[in-house]
C-alpha cells in the first residue's frame, strides 16, 4: 500500500496502517513481489508501515 497523491485521497494515509495490519492479519504475504520483483518492504513510502512490515516479519522469522 502507498499514498498516491492523487487528489481526493486525502486522510487515506491515516488509513493505511490499520488496514495493512488487518491484510497482515488475514494471511497477506509482506514478502510477495510486484511484476518489478520489488516487496511492500521496499516500495512503501511510509515509516509506519515500513516498520509494521519489519515487525511483522521478525516475529515470523522468531527473532
């Protein structure tokens, strides 16, 4: 998920981590890849969902 900056989408942001958390939640893979090869990971502009994204795969990985 990333903020467009289209217009009308204005508060969305606000949005995105309770909504990632909820995709995590439910069996949504952090570590898929977009037809680039690139993760959520690495394509989020976002510091709260780069750090839920990180958060989430630490604890799957146990550490």
């Amino acid at each position: 998920m990333s903020a467009t900056g289209a217009s009308g989408t204005a508060g969305t942001s606000a949005l995105m981590v309770p909504i990632t958390r909820l995709l995590l939640e439910h069996g949504a893979n952090p570590e898929s890849q977009d037809k680039r090869g690139v993760s959520p990971l690495k394509s989020t502009r976002s510091h709260e969902i780069r750090a839920l994204l990180e958060e989430f795969l630490q604890q799957k990985r146990g550490k």
